[in-house]
C-alpha cells in the first residue's frame, strides 16, 4: 500500500496549488472592483503612443519604442553591431530623457542594457502608475501573483503524473481491490487540468499587462497600423527598417513580447 502515499502526496500538491491559484484570482476580482477606476472607452479616452506600448508589451515595449523614434528623428544611432550614439542630445519628453540619461555624458552605450536601464526608469515607472490608477493596466504584484500560481498548478500536475507513474510501477502495485491506481491519481490530475482551463477562460486577462478596460481600449487601435504605432502594438518586429530592427534583435535582448 506503498502508493497510497504517492496518492496523498499528488492530492496535497493538487489541493495546495489549485487553492493558491483559486485565492489568487478571488483577489485579483476584489481589487479591480475596489480601487481599479472602471475605465469606459464610450468616454472617449485615446491611447497615446506610449499608453499603447505599455499596454501591449509592458516596461521593454516602450523603451523600444522610445529608441526607434529617436532613431528614425535622427536623434540617436543605433547600429547593428549593439552600440547607441547619441547624435543630437536634446529630448522631445521624458522617456527620452530617461534614455540620454541612461546613455550617460560618453554619448554611446550598449543597446541592451540601455533598454534595460531605459524600461526600469523614472519615466516608465510613472506611466505605469497613471496607468494602474485608471485601471487601465494590471498592477504588478496582481499579476505576478497570478502567474506564479498558474505555473504551480501546473507544476502539480507533473508532479501528480510522475507519481502516479512511480506508484503504478511499484511491484504489485498496478492493480489493487479498488481498482488501478493509476486511476485514482486521476482525479487530482483532473482537478489540476480543470483548474488549468478555468484559468485560460476566466482570469487569463488579468496576467497581462493590460487590464480587461486597457485591452478594450487596445481594441479600438486601429488595425494594421504601421509606424511606431504597430511597433507599439507588436514589438520590434513590426520595425520596417532591416538595419534598425537588426539592432534592436541583438542576442542579449530581453523583452516581454
């Protein structure tokens, strides 16, 4: 009867992080009913450039956006071989700003840690708070709260398969009075698998950077828009520049695509 404990071992990893996750998503539904200013696109409300960026692809999205219209405003030279040169050290707002600030009096950094620098700034942090307030983006402890319990669920239910395989394999284990125990271990992967799928359908919204009004407003973007606009909305792969969109895609890229 040695698999009736890899049995309460899958069911103990199955309640735990299917609780977790069940908690998680109550408060995340708590919270934008409490503080989240219910934000109604009939209002008239447009996204700017920047709102936009944040909104689709967070922090890295907009540093990249910032950086491809100093490049294409001849402001900045980004080259293919990683390196940033400021070539005119005056900034329209305060991302760019941010950017010759992370830059720094040399006039010349490596692009990837200049995103990096540039995504963790003052300027970014700011419009994501404006953002949050209006209950447009999803605060950030909410949502990596929800991810992390999403990726335990899921890591309890490989848990459950792997005992259940390591019970079913003991010697005389395979059958039992009760039935096989393979199906017994069953039922808490069902329960994972069910709470997987609940949470694609429900609170899969909430695990983005836009909030369900942020990506309401998303919506109403127009389609197939090009320029900054679509690198906005899909990254740096909507660059139609080769050369600027070489320098952007160097190996020691970081992005939240």
């Amino acid at each position: 009867m040695l698999w009736v404990l890899f049995l309460l071992a899958a069911c103990a990893a199955a309640g735990v992080s299917c609780g977790r996750l069940c908690l998680a998503a109550v408060r995340a539904a708590e919270s934008e009913r409490a503080d989240g200013v219910r934000h109604d696109p009939r209002h008239g409300h447009e996204l700017s450039l920047y709102e936009t960026a944040f909104l689709s692809g967070g922090p890295d999205r907009v540093a990249d956006v910032t950086l491809v219209s100093m490049a294409r405003s001849h402001r900045l030279l980004l080259a293919h071989t990683g390196w940033a040169t400021v070539v005119d050290p005056v900034a329209g707002d305060a991302m760019e700003r941010s950017v010759l600030g992370a830059i720094g009096p040399d006039g010349q950094a490596r692009i990837a840690p200049l995103r990096a620098a540039a995504a963790a700034g003052d300027a970014v942090r700011a419009l994501a708070e404006r953002l949050v307030a209006a209950g447009l983006a999803v605060p950030d402890r909410e949502r990596t709260t929800l991810t992390g319990a999403v990726r335990q669920v899921r890591q309890a239910a490989a848990v459950v398969v792997v005992l259940g395989v390591c019970a079913v394999l003991l010697p005389g284990e395979g059958v039992q009075r009760g039935g096989p125990v393979a199906v017994w271990f069953g039922l808490p992967l069902l329960l994972t698998l069910s709470c997987l799928t609940l949470a694609r359908i429900e609170i899969h919204p909430y695990t983005r950077w836009a909030s369900p009004a942020g990506q309401r407003l998303l919506a109403k973007r127009p389609a197939g828009a090009g320029g900054l606009l679509a690198v906005a909305v899909r990254g740096v792969r909507a660059v139609d520049d080769p050369q600027l969109r070489a320098a952007l895609s160097d190996t020691g890229r970081h992005t939240t695509e």
